[in-house]
C-alpha cells in the first residue's frame, strides 16, 4: 500500500519544523523528552561562518557544527568539487574496483605524513575509523603469531566514539555505562592535563613525565597483552579541551617501541589543522603506527573517515590466503563524492595557506577574548591553534547560562559540562574574529554570577 502525503497522518504540515522533527526524529545526544520544553531549532540556510533559521534569524557556528565544518559551510571549491564529481562517478564499492578521488586521497594524505604512515582505509564516521584501527592492531599480532596482544589502554577522560568498539576505550561514564556489560573495556590510566600541572605548581612537561610514568608501569606489568595505546594528541576534545605538552607523544612513541605496543592516534578532533599543524603528532615531531582522521577531512560537506596505518601493520596482513587479509568493509568505503570533497579541502588548505593565516585569526580572537581573563568566574583560559576554551567557576548550569546568552547574541556554542569552548571554522575575516570574540566574552560578562 503507498501512502500519500496527505493520507499520512504523521506529517501534520501545520505543525512546525521542531514539532515534526521531535515527533519522528530521534535526535542524537538528546533526551527527547525535553524536546517539549526546549525544542530543536531549525537551521534552513549555511554560509561561510553562519547559520540561519526559519524566521531570517542568523547565528555564527562557534564550534563548527561538531567540529566538522572546517573551513566554513558550503565553501565554493569543495561545491564546484562535488558537482564536478557527480557528473562523472557517483559511487562504486571499493572491492575490486577503485577510482581518482580514493588514489589522489589515499596519495595526498601518505605525502602528508612523509611516507611515514603508507595505507589508507576508509571509512564514514570516527568511531568506524576507530574500529578499523583497533581491529588492525590487534590482527596485526595475531598474524606475527601473538594471539594474547588483544587488549587498549586509553587515557582517562578519553573519547573515541560511541561504536561498542570505541566505547571500549571512551573513558566517560555518560556514554558508557548504559552499554558496560557488553563492552570490552580498555585499560584506563590517567593522563596529562596542563590545568593540573598549573594547581600542583609543575610544568606541562614535569606533568607529561608523570603521566608517562603512569603509563610505563602498566606497560611493564601487561604489556604481553597489550594490542595498542590510544590517545587524542595534545588535547582531549569531548573529555573538556583538556591540552597537555607534546612531550608526552614523543614518549608514548618511545614507550610503544620499547614495549612492543602499537600507538593509534585519534586524530579526528585534532586533525586537519585544528590544533595549528595538519597533524598535531607533527608537533611531537613522531608519527604513531595507526591515524584515525574525519570530522573536517571533508570540509564538513560528507561524512567520511580515514585511518592511516603504517608500512609494518600494511605487510603483517600479506599472505597468499585470504585469512590473514583485512576483511573489514563498509558499503560506503571510500565514496567518491566524499573522497572528492576531501581532495578540494586539502586543495583550498594548501592554495589559501589557511594554517599560515590561522595564527593571525586565532591571535585575532585570543585578544578579543583577553576581557575574561578579568573575569572571577572564568578559569582556566587556554587555547591550541584554533580551540579557545575556559571552564566557568559556577559549573555546568553558569556554562548553560553562557550558552543561551551567546544564542541570543547570535553566536551557537555547547559548552561541554562546565567548559565553554570556540572551535570556529577556519575562513573568517578580521571582523568575524573579533566579533566572535567580543561576543562570547560579552555574553559572559551579561550572565557573570
Ligand atoms: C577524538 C574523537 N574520536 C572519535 C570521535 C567519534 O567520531 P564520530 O562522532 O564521527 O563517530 C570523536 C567525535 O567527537 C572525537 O572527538
């Protein structure tokens, strides 16, 4: 039986967007049954920075809807891109078949890290990126003949997405707990935190050392059991923006070479530029045996992940029989129009120098922001390339309050618990920067306790 629009008794077309939404939708990250006090707002129109609603109104996107948008909405290159792309290959699965925009990728991004890191998998989302990544490492060993290396080490306040895999190694209660008897939880350790070293009066680099610390004695006591360590280089995105010092990777890599461990970097936040270089591990100067990249490997325009693996990892899955290949797929692998959108946004990087002129735009916002460090209730100021983040004295509700202040103000931010953040797309002229900082410095100034 079809049903026509009419006869279908959901689609009330009186009802507004929000109302329609909240009736079929399921929401991600949400308790529906607020949806009735707080609706969901209707975003009609993207462009460069801005987002608009229903009613003409417009707000500036302050964390790049999820961090996704890299450059702004709908840049003009990756558009032209996506529309060339569609004229000539939709889609075809990446089993025995391949095309240009998967090779120019797969090149671009090998070039990128120096030959350093040889393969690429693809994937569509983070948390897929992270589970190719873990099931990588760990048939790795099973294929060097080292059946007992199955288990992660994460850092505590990780997050790696919210697939059961990567759960395993999300140290935060919130998304975890509902699904625990059905995880395989990773083994936790605390890591570094610069907000600490500051309160216990050490250096970022004393603070690296301890958490290394840390972590060798667990490496020491499991490492026979140990697949690979998991981390966010330079800073923990869903766990707050919580930025340490970079010293902490070079040791991790030493660690894993001594304990024969893998390292994965989940570069899906930190990715791409965020934190001033394409990679932040580039900071470190070393490169981890596996690289998770999405979020903003697209522009934001398609969803699409990348895990990057090393020459050795590529090598321990040759073999005569299919057994020991790397099976994993996803009918999605590798989508042209994705690929193809990801070529034009590391074309525009490049072309632009958009990392060069972040440093002047994300100065140009750090002093627009100089006004909270004033503030009583502001603590904790810090800021990694282009993340500008504090945490509010009064916690989560003076986060909130801030939150709907800024909306009024025209600027959109979700503050995670009490740490309110900018993640701004990367294209904004000398007025938007000082704009947006003006405008999340006067917005908690307004609701200051
Ligand atoms: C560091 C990190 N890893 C993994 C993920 C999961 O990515 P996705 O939400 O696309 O699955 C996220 C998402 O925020 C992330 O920040």
């Amino acid at each position: 039986m079809t049903v026509s629009k009419s006869e279908d008794s959901f689609q009330d077309m009186s009802a507004n967007l929000s109302e329609r939404s909240r009736r079929v939708v399921w929401h991600p990250c949400t308790q529906m049954q607020n949806l009735i006090d707080a609706p969901v707002e209707p975003i009609t129109k993207a462009e460069g920075p801005w987002l608009f609603g229903q009613k003409g109104q417009r707000w500036f996107d302050g964390i790049s809807s999820w961090w996704t948008c890299l450059l702004g909405h709908r840049h003009p290159a990756i558009i032209q891109a996506l529309h060339d792309q569609l004229d000539t290959l939709d889609h075809i699965m990446l089993a025995g078949f391949t095309h240009q925009p998967a090779v120019d990728l797969a090149e671009r991004l090998v070039a990128l890290t120096g030959r350093a890191l040889s393969h690429v998998s693809f994937a569509s989302d983070g948390a897929s990126a992270l589970e190719i990544a873990l099931k990588q490492s760990a048939q790795a060993w099973l294929n060097h003949g080292l059946p007992l290396k199955t288990r992660f080490v994460c850092l505590s306040g990780s997050y790696h997405g919210e697939t059961l895999g990567a759960l395993g190694v999300t140290d935060q209660a919130l998304f975890r707990e509902p699904y625990r008897p059905l995880l395989r939880a990773g083994l936790v350790v605390s890591g570094p935190d610069n907000r600490r070293a500051r309160l216990n009066g050490r250096t970022p680099q004393e603070e690296a050392a301890l958490a290394l610390t840390r972590l060798e004695t667990l490496f020491q006591e499991e490492g026979a059991t140990l697949a690979a360590f998991v981390c966010e280089p330079l800073m923990q995105g869903a766990g707050g923006m919580v930025m340490y010092h970079f010293d902490f990777l070079l040791g991790v890599r030493r660690l894993c070479d001594t304990y024969n461990i893998h390292w994965i970097a989940d570069e899906i936040a930190t990715g791409c530029g965020r934190t001033g270089t394409f990679f932040a591990v580039e900071q470190a100067g070393v490169w981890p045996d596996l690289l998770c990249l999405s979020k903003g490997i697209t522009g934001g325009l398609l969803p699409l992940s990348v895990v990057l693996s090393s020459e050795d990892i590529f090598k321990a899955f040759l073999d005569e029989g299919v057994g020991r290949a790397f099976l994993h797929s996803h009918s999605f692998t590798g989508n042209p129009l994705a690929c193809r959108a990801a070529v034009a946004m590391l074309d525009t990087l490049s072309d632009e120098q958009v990392l060069f002129h972040n440093k002047e735009r994300g100065d140009q916002i750090e002093l627009a922001l100089k006004p909270l460090l004033e503030c009583p209730d502001v603590l904790e100021m810090r800021r990694l390339g282009m993340v500008f983040a504090f945490d509010c004295r009064g916690g989560e509700t003076q986060a909130k309050r801030i939150q709907a202040e800024a909306k009024s103000r025209g600027l959109l931010i979700r503050p995670i618990g009490a740490t309110v953040y900018l993640m701004p797309p990367f294209l904004l002229s000398r007025e938007n920067c000082v704009w947006l900082g003006d405008t999340l410095s006067a917005s908690v100034v307004a609701v200051a306790e």
